[in-house]
C-alpha cells in the first residue's frame, strides 16, 4: 500500500473452530491439526464438513457432526451412482421437463456468488440428490443427463464426489445379483434370499424393474 500497489482484491477472515461449541486452543487440551483428524475421518469428509459452514461463521467439531457429515457424502454418492445407471436402461421421451434442473442452478450460483456461502450451496446438492432420487427408469433420458452434469459441475466446484467406485465390488455385486436371478428362475427362493441378505449386509440395495434389477449402496 505504501508503494502505490493494490494491497488485495478480496479480503477474507475465516471463522474459529470449535470442539464441541468449546474455541479449540492447546491451553484446553482439545487442539488438534488435519493430519490428526485424519486417522479417523476420510479428507473428503473433512472438505464436506468445513464446506457445511459459512467461511466467516464458527466452525464446531463433534464426533456427531463428522458422522452426519459422512452420511450425507455417502447420499451424494448413492445418488450420483442411482443416476449413472439411470443412464443405462433410460430412454428419450418426449415428456422430459429440465425446469427443475435449471432452477437448481440457478440458485447453487446465486449461494456461491453470496459471499462464497458454500454451505447454502451445499444444500442445493442435497435438493438435487433428492429430486433426482424419484427418477426411475420411465425418466426422458434427456433430463437423466441433465442431472448427471449439473451434479458434476455442482461438486466440482465444491471439490467433492471425485472418487473411482470399486470396480472390484462391483464386479462381486452383479456376479451375486445374477446368482440370484438364476436361482429365482429355477424357484430356489431360499438361495434367492440367502443372496439378498448378504447384499443387504454388504449395504447393498436391491429393487426389481421391468428392465432388471438396479442396486445401490445405501
């Protein structure tokens, strides 16, 4: 400034954290850095957590908070994954209606343009994971597409949902879903329910439609 320069453009003051609604400070005994908390938590995880929160407003840490947290990331990847097999079996129709998806984006720029709110913004991802929940295979294709890329560009911009699926489990899955269908073909129902329980217990959620059956983590 004393030279005549533009000290900065933007000036950003974040807010404190917290632990359990108590200012985190060594004095307290509750301190800890991100290389700590991340034996216990997955990064993204964090990202999503410090993203819930305004950047100027508090921030608290609770062993409840980063368990809601990681639930609401594993709905984002349900969903993301619910429309990647929408893409599949989905056809164009003439009835596709996309006003839901550009009133959606349109709201997500308006939050991100108000001071960086990414935590209002976040929760229009969470409205689009849910709009985009009651898709099913009878959805114009056109508007199954639609959603898929403004997921895309919502998380990232937001730096999140850019994990690889386990393409290993995957391939278990789909190896059991068709055990299943062969066993329901032949009306071996226990064996078709012995194999639905252990999808169930590998969080696995199955759902049978005209065009096969669709799973997803849950």
């Amino acid at each position: 400034c004393c030279n005549g320069k533009v000290f900065a453009n933007y000036w950003m003051h974040n807010g404190m954290i917290n632990i359990d609604n108590v200012k985190m400070s060594k004095s307290k005994g509750n301190f800890f850095t991100i290389k700590d908390i991340q034996k216990e938590y997955d990064l993204e995880v964090i990202r999503l957590w410090i993203l819930s929160t305004h950047y100027r407003n508090p921030l608290n840490f609770s062993r409840e908070v980063m368990e809601q947290t990681k639930n609401g990331l594993e709905r984002m990847y349900n969903g993301k994954e619910h429309l990647e097999r929408l893409l599949e079996i989905c056809e164009e129709r003439e009835d596709g209606d996309i006003s839901k998806l550009v009133e959606l984006k349109k709201e997500f720029l308006d939050c991100m343009d108000d001071d960086l709110n990414t935590a209002d913004a976040i929760s229009k991802v969470y409205e689009l994971i849910r709009y985009t929940n009651t898709f099913d295979e009878n959805t114009d294709l056109k508007v199954v597409k639609g959603a898929v890329k403004l997921l895309s560009d919502f998380t990232s911009v937001l730096g999140l949902l850019y994990k690889e699926e386990d393409d290993n489990l995957d391939e278990k899955v789909e190896k059991l879903i068709k055990e299943r269908e062969e066993a329901r073909k032949n009306k071996d129902f226990k064996r078709a329910d012995e194999i639905r329980d252990a999808l169930k217990e590998m969080n696995i959620e199955l759902k049978d439609t005209r065009n096969g059956v669709i799973w997803k983590r849950v």
